[in-house]
C-alpha cells in the first residue's frame, strides 16, 4: 500500500498523465484537460508544449491542485477510460473510506482463500484471474512469441511447482492493488455456480460474509442458474440514522414503551416489548420506500443470505401483524395488494407498511381506562398481549 499522503498524490498525478498520455492524442490534451477541469482555458502555445510531451504537459498543470481535487479529476476519468493504474491508485486511496473495503478485510479473504484448491476449480486460472488482473494472461499452451514476467511467474512457481500459495499467487497478481470493482468481480467469480456449488459455495459465501460485514458489504443470492445459487456483493449503506427512528409498525403483541431521549432531535427509544414490533432504522432512498428496499432491510436485519427467503419471511412477518387486528378488511386490503400489484410493478412496487405508529402515547388505552385517564388520542391502538 501506498505511504505517506505525498506519496499518494505524487502517484495520483503520475496515473492521471500517464491516463491522458496514453488515451488522448497530443493535439487533443489540451482541450481534455479543460474537460476534467485540469486547466481553465486552452491558450495560444498549448498544444505545441503538449505535443513535445503529454505527460510533462499534464503534470504541470496538476502541481497545484489538492489530493480532493485530484481525486475528483481521476473519478471523472475513469467514467470515460478504462485505465487499470488510475483505477487502483484511487481505489487505494479510497480504501477505508465509507463504502469501500479495506486492506485488512482484502488479507483476510486471500489468506482464507488458501483453503481452496484448486482456486477456480474446473474453471481455467487464467480467466478467474483476469477478473482484476491489469494485464490479460493467458497460458503458455496458447502459442505466441512473447510471454510477461507475470505469466512465466504463475506458470513456474503456481502450475508447474507449488512454491506460491493461493495468497502468494494472488499478492503477485494484483488484488490487494486492484480497483474495488475488480475485487468485488473477483469475490463473484469465487462464488460463481460455475466455479463451485452447493456445500462448498454456500460455506464459502458464510465466511466472506464474516470477513466483508465490517466494510458494509455481504454476499447475497439474486438469482439462480440450473438450480443453483447466483451470489452477487452489494454494499449496504446505512447513513446516519436520525430522521426515521421513529417509524414503529408491525406489532404482533404488547404495546411498546418507550422514551422521548431528545426533544430537540425526536429521538425516540424503546424500552420495553421491542421485539414486538419493527423499527426501520435507515434512510429511506428519495424516490420513496419500495418493496425491495425492505426486502434489503429484512435481510440485513436477520442476517438471511437469499433474497427470496427474505421476501417470504418478511411478508409472513407482516401478514401476521395485521391479521392481529381481528380486522378482515384490513387482512383483505394487504393480501390483496400484493396480488394485483406485485406482477405489475416488480422492483418498483411501493412498500406497504402495515400498523404503523403515527401517535405515540406511553399508555395504551386500556391502561388510560383502567387509570381512569382521559383519551389522549383520537386514534390509538389499545390491544396487549
């Protein structure tokens, strides 16, 4: 990994020259260094000085600029070229930041990786490692004049002898140096039904589960093939949780109680029969709160790795919250819902909330009756268990 933050912006510029220098034609850099905001204007003399050396040209002008301002350059780019260098400076400078995985969980997976043998199984090496690779291998069985340093390496000290370890072999490679796309690629790649199946698979996805969980990310089924698990790595972001704390619903029981813990912020804790109702707790996404956005929230919930699982369980979970209310037009309501509705909108199937608290009061009303205490609410759920 990279040093001191000098170091790392030293490297950032260097990617950045060497990106334009290698995709731009001379006459051209000038006006793709306005474009990314390296420079304002295109002055009288600048092509001339880029075409004596695009690098040199591009560096100069990216001397004042700060890390931010870089990083942002080089994110731009990379919208637009694919430059296997750019993409892991700026992964590696964004390593640790909300959102991206670290070199400590990127360790740990390669060394549980070496529990595996053969790495991709039936699948061929070469094209499991060309998933974040920089350069495209290929085997020396496929005939050519000339082979890199790195392919004479996998082929003499991986395949014809076992002096690397799957770690080793990995390290040599690339990965911990490779862009996050490409090691979330990879991870897919491990995962892959093709590669590997049943036990083998769904142990594999439990422990890189245990290892990702801290960065935000798990492995989650999405679909299937032949019958088979389809895992893809999605990052969960969670926000920072203050602006639904209190969107209490779902009870199968005893009336929560709970306390006003900040005026100022409405911040409400429950202190008592928690676990008799349901709290989302993330930041609702700002095209509105669908199905599978509390699908995802179940299932981060309830640590449940299969999507589908996580649909039926949650489903079950608030059916029976509302036949609770003895209310057969409600029950009606929600069963029918998702019966007209959920063929026709799939993914963007608004979520129905069911028993939602909209009125909070630390009695319910058979304890305000048995206190002879006077309604507080209009409307207010009184049942407990």
């Amino acid at each position: 990994m990279m040093g001191s933050k000098q170091a790392q912006v030293q490297r950032l510029r260097d990617a950045i020259a060497e990106a334009i220098g290698s995709n731009v034609k001379s006459y051209n850099v000038p006006r793709v260094c306005t474009k990314f905001g390296i420079q304002d204007v295109v002055k009288e003399g600048d092509a001339d000085e880029a075409h004596l050396s695009k690098k040199t040209y591009v560096k100069k002008r990216l001397l004042d600029l700060s890390q931010h301002e870089l990083l942002k350059i080089a994110i731009a780019m990379l919208d637009e070229y694919e430059d296997n260098e750019l993409s892991s400076v700026v992964s590696i400078i964004n390593t640790g930041e909300p959102g991206n995985i670290s070199q400590i969980t990127r360790r740990g997976i390669i060394k549980l990786l070496n529990n595996y043998n053969p790495l991709f199984n039936d699948v061929d090496l070469y094209e499991g490692l060309n998933t974040f690779t920089k350069e495209n291998l290929t085997s020396s069985s496929n005939i050519r004049f000339y082979y890199s340093s790195l392919e004479k390496d996998i082929e003499q000290h991986y395949i014809k002898n076992d002096d690397y370890t799957n770690e080793e072999l990995l390290k040599r490679c690339g990965i911990l140096e490779c862009s996050q796309k490409n090691f979330l690629t990879f991870l897919e790649k491990m995962l892959d039904p093709v590669v590997r199946r049943d036990t083998e698979q769904e142990k594999l996805a439990a422990k890189l589960n245990e290892l990702l969980r801290p960065d935000g990310y798990s492995a989650i089924i999405t679909a299937y093939q032949s019958g088979h698990p389809v895992y893809a790595l999605r990052h969960h972001e969670k926000g920072v949780k203050g602006n639904v704390k209190n969107l209490i619903f779902a009870s199968v029981g005893a009336k929560p109680e709970f306390i006003l813990t900040d005026a100022i912020n409405n911040d409400v804790v429950i202190t008592h029969h928690a676990d008799k109702c349901l709290v989302y707790d993330e930041i609702p996404p700002p095209t509105g709160l669908k199905w599978d956005d509390m699908v995802g929230w179940w299932q981060r919930r309830e640590n449940i790795i299969d999507s589908g699982e996580a649909r039926n369980s949650l489903g079950k979970r608030l059916l029976r919250s509302v036949k609770m209310t003895g209310s057969p037009g409600e029950v009606l309501i929600f069963e029918t819902y998702f019966k007209r509705f959920q063929k026709k909108y799939s993914r963007n199937l608004p979520a129905l909330i069911p028993q939602v608290y909209l009125h909070l009061d630390p009695l319910s009303q058979k304890e305000r009756e048995t206190l002879s205490k006077p309604r507080a609410l209009e409307r207010q759920r009184g049942f407990v268990e």
